[in-house]
C-alpha cells in the first residue's frame, strides 16, 4: 500500500521504536507520534490506567481529535498491541491518519524464537478516519467526554437536555433516541461493585415500567456481573413496549461513576433493533474506572 511521505515517515519511525522496546523489554507501551505543523514530532504516551474493553486507541482518540479538528497536527501514527488469548501469537497495530484524509492500519507481527524475537512482514488493511474530518464527515454526531467516546453516523442530531451530563440523540431516518448519562460517585470499593450494580439495574427496571403510566412493558432477562476482571459492574437488559418500541440498556460501575446508555428504537422488528443498537454501539468507548 501505497503512503505519502509524511505518513510513511511516521510508520518507520514507529516501528523503529516499536521493534527496539520488544528487543529490550520483550513488548511496548502504547503511544502515538504526532506531526507538528512545522514539521517537529511529538510522543503521547498511553494510559497509566487500564481502559474498558483494552480501548487504548479510544483513549489516544480523545486527546488528538481536538488538536486535528482544529487544524493543530498533520498526521499521527497511534501504536497498541494485541495478542492472541494464550499468548502464542502478538502484533503491533499502527494507526496512521493524516490531514489528507488519507489513513491506513498497519499490523506487524511478531514472535519469540528461542533467544530473539522475529517480527513478520508488515500487513495493510483499510480503516475508517477518526481523527481528520472530510467535508462528509463533518457532519457526523461526536462528543468528545472525558469520560466516554461516542460517534455517531450522519443523520443523527443531538437533543438538548437540562442535565448537562445527559447526552440525548435522535435519528429520523432510524426512528432512534439514544440517551447516555454519566453520574460521578465514589470511591467505591471493588467489593461493591456487584452491590451497587444491582441497585442501578433495579433503579432502571422501575423508571422502564413507571416512565409512561399509559404503556405496558415487556421486560427480558436483565445480566448483572462483574467484567474486566472485577474492575467493573456490568448491566444489560431489553424490553418492549407496546407502544411500538423496542429499547435496549447498558450500564457500567466502575470505582468512581456509573455511565448508562440506552436505546429505543421505534419498531416491532427486534432484528432491526438490535441491529441499530450494534450500530450505535460500536461507536462508544469509555474509559474505567
């Protein structure tokens, strides 16, 4: 695949960087290279804290959009790494986008073998822009929270609310309100999680059945349980109501806020549903704790 000069210039000197730390620490730290407008190049380091879902690249997202929509930086190259679960197989991942709209996702295997580590051809594969905004893109619904990521695709506008950490949008073309809430509390024992993650999905199930006296609700099976190795209280549950809507809710507790995010979508198709919520989803990221 074919990079321009600066973007190329940025992927070798971060698998430079990258290949020297595995040889002397056996991995990496994740980090990203940011190029200046003139010309100079900077390092951001990664979390000290661990990320919802391993999302580090939410967490560098985060920091660069503002500096790119703004115009500030040229191009960045965000480097993590992932492993197979049993550890037999690693990989630097390099995510490169530049002011262009130009980007790519580049993946370099590697290995060790008795004494030395082997690093495998570097493999390219397309990816969506997140940072650098083309005129299209532009219209996209984002926000940008310290403490959660969400994009959203065109179509979508958000609706003021009164509580400035509610966040509420609606799709006309998808007949979809989404509403995501960030209530910050704590500090909260991690033998509490579980606790309090009860009380929210209690909390919830009655605001479902008691919001709109008029409407009979349908509820399913609601999963409380601890996730990312008991660093989080996890809440998931779906219902419908007979008004024509199907809504669908997550809620997570970590040691300092509990974030919800809920989705009703008016329609009698549960594939349909289910299918805008993953949709909506997967442009969410949040960060614990």
């Amino acid at each position: 695949m074919e990079l321009n000069e600066e973007l190329d210039g940025l992927l070798n000197k971060a698998e430079s960087e990258i290949k020297v730390s595995i040889k002397k620490n056996g991995g990496f730290d994740s980090f990203a290279l940011i190029l200046k407008n003139d010309g100079g190049l900077d390092t951001l380091h990664g979390p000290d804290e661990p990320l919802y879902g391993s999302n580090e690249l939410a967490y560098f997202i985060a920091d660069l959009m503002p500096l790119a929509r703004r115009g500030e930086i040229k191009a960045s190259a965000i480097c993590t790494s992932m492993s197979a679960s049993d550890g037999s197989q690693k990989a630097a991942i390099i995510d490169l986008e530049h002011h262009d709209f130009s980007h790519a996702l580049v993946i370099l295997p590697y290995e060790k073998r008795f004494l030395s580590w082997s690093f495998g051809a570097r493999q390219f594969t397309q990816k969506s822009p997140a940072l650098f905004a083309s005129p299209q893109e532009a219209a996209l619904c984002e926000i940008t929270h310290q403490e959660f990521l969400l994009k959203l695709g065109q179509g979508w506008r958000r609706i003021a609310a009164g509580d400035p950490e509610q966040f509420t949008f609606y799709s006309d073309d998808k007949k979809t309100s989404v509403v995501i809430s960030v209530m910050m509390i704590g500090p909260i024992a991690l033998d509490r999680l579980l606790g309090v993650a009860n009380r929210l999905a209690d909390s919830r199930l009655s605001i479902e059945r008691e919001i709109d006296p008029t409407r009979n609700v349908t509820m399913g099976n609601c999963n409380v349980e601890l996730k990312e190795s008991g660093q989080v209280g996890h809440v998931a549950y779906a219902g419908y109501a007979d008004s024509g809507h199907i809504f669908r809710f997550m809620g997570w507790v970590t040691q300092r806020k509990i974030l919800s995010f809920w989705v009703s979508t008016e329609t009698h198709d549960n594939e349909y549903s289910k299918n805008v919520f993953n949709e909506v989803f997967g442009g969410f990221r949040f960060f614990i704790p």
